[in-house]
C-alpha cells in the first residue's frame, strides 16, 4: 500500500475516532444534565405531614404566618410542638426567628401558666421545635398559647394569641406532688418516651419542673430518678433497666424494659440527695 494510501486510512481512522468520542462525550453530558433535572424536580417532603394543626394565624407586624402542629391532639402532659413560619407576603418559609411561647390558662377565679420549652433560632427542616407541658386539661377553664416571634430575616417582630383546646388523658401523663424534703416545693413529673411502648428495651425519659410562681416552672436538675416498672395484674418486674438521669433542661433518660404487652406501672421514686422526696406516684401505660 502506498505512502498516500496509508494517510488517507489514518486520517479516516482519527476522524471516526474523534466522531465517536465527540458522540460519547455528548451522551455522558446528556445522561448528567437529565439525571440532575430528575432530582431538582423531586418534590420536597412535607416535614409536618400527617401531623395535627392545633394553631396557626398571622404573627401581626412581623409579616410572618404561623402554623403550629403536634404529632396528636394538645393534651394534659407535655406535648412537643412543631412550629412553622412563612412569610406572609411570598408564602416562603422562614428558617431564621426568635420564638417564644407563653401558654395561659384562664379560669373562674385565678390564672397560672404551665412549663415550656422555646425553640432554637435556626429551623430544621423548616421546623422549629418546642414544648408545652399542659399541667391540667381546658375541662378546667380555658388555655391560650402566645406566640412571640421576632423575624431576623426582616427585623420585624409581631404576636400571635390562639385558644388551645387541652384534653384530658386516660391515662395519667403528667402528676405533681409536694417534696417531703421541705414540704413545700411543688413538681411536676412528665412522661416523653416512651411514646408507642414495644416489647423489649425502650427509652425512658421524662421531664421535671419545679413550681416557683403561678407564671414560672423552670426545669429542674437536682432530683434523683428511680423507675421500677411493674405488671400489677401479673404481679412480676423487669429486669435490666436504667434509672433516667438528668441530661439537660430538665429531661432525665433512662431505660426501661418491658417483657411483654398489657398493663405496666412505672414506679417513681424521686430523692433530693439522700432524702426520698416522693415515692406515691407512678405512670401507667398499656400496649
């Protein structure tokens, strides 16, 4: 084969060559960009769906709307609140703000409020989590929930005042009792979790807070927790479990174990260093 011969088979060669990875580059480009536009279109998930609206309405002056959600209906015990902001003019969530709460019941004669938990400034997943511990049901009279928020995204700050309906439960979330160490300081004794009980080992966490006025019940720190969880129809415990100890604003966590379903009793026992402040109350819970 002649010298021309041959070049103009090279040059054939690299021209294909240069073709098919033109068309293979072009094909990875395309898979790429339509790979990215199928994620961009991926809706994004509803972080409060299937949860229950017990508040919502404009936080006036801070052109903000807000949506307040629990996982079930507000009842007598604490109840962790899930908090959504968004601007009242473009519908866009507000991710940056200052929230506080203040829960109020009203009733015939007198007014006292009821422990709370403020959320932090940064939302979650466009969440901003908080609590109320409802101390009595609204058979009683009737609870308020003011919504202080401040928009850092705007600087404006606005308030909104919802009624909370309160139910009762039928079994006891929530007790309170006089400390036998001074026979005067009043507590109030919370269940968290476990919150759907199962067969086996659950988290045990419960919340404390001490009674300093009708409006202030600051979370406590200094009490020491004994659970000792029992089947009074069986008449037998449990082994392995883990007194709850404090861990911060005032929850304490444990561990509790339950060998199988029915009715257990969670017996309490609550010292203040040495001396036993109460050991009369328990939580009941069935599964």
């Amino acid at each position: 084969m002649s010298g021309l011969a041959l070049l103009s088979l090279s040059t054939s060669l690299y021209m294909k060559n240069n073709v098919l990875n033109i068309f293979i580059l072009f094909f990875a480009t395309f898979i790429v960009l339509e790979s990215c536009s199928k994620e961009s279109n991926v809706p994004e998930s509803d972080p409060v769906a299937g949860m229950v609206k017990i508040a919502s309405g404009y936080a006036a002056g801070a052109a903000t709307y807000v949506n307040i959600y629990t996982k079930d209906s507000a009842f007598a015990g604490y109840n962790k609140l899930y908090i959504v902001l968004t601007d009242s003019i473009t519908g866009n969530n507000i991710d940056n703000a200052s929230v506080s709460l203040n829960p109020m019941m009203q009733m015939a004669m007198m007014s006292h409020s009821s422990p709370k938990e403020n959320p932090a400034s940064i939302a979650v997943n466009h969440v901003f989590e908080a609590s109320v511990t409802f101390i009595m049901p609204s058979s009683g009279g009737t609870w308020t929930l003011k919504t202080n928020v401040f928009n850092n995204e705007n600087g404006k700050q606005g308030v909104l005042n919802c009624t909370i309906n309160v139910k009762p439960t039928t079994q006891q979330k929530l007790y309170s009792f006089i400390s036998l160490s001074d026979n005067s300081s009043k507590y109030f004794v919370g269940i968290v979790e476990p919150s759907k009980p199962f067969v086996g080992i659950n988290d045990c966490e419960l919340v404390i807070y001490k009674k300093q006025s009708m409006m202030l019940f600051p979370a406590d720190s200094s009490l020491t927790v004994v659970v000792t969880p029992e089947m009074p129809t069986m008449s037998h415990g449990s082994p392995n479990n883990i007194n709850p100890v404090h861990i911060g604003n005032g929850h304490y966590k444990g561990k509790v174990n339950f060998t199988m379903t029915g009715f257990w009793r969670l017996n309490l026992t609550l010292k203040t260093g040495n001396t036993v402040s109460d050991s009369t109350n328990y939580i009941d819970l069935t599964f």
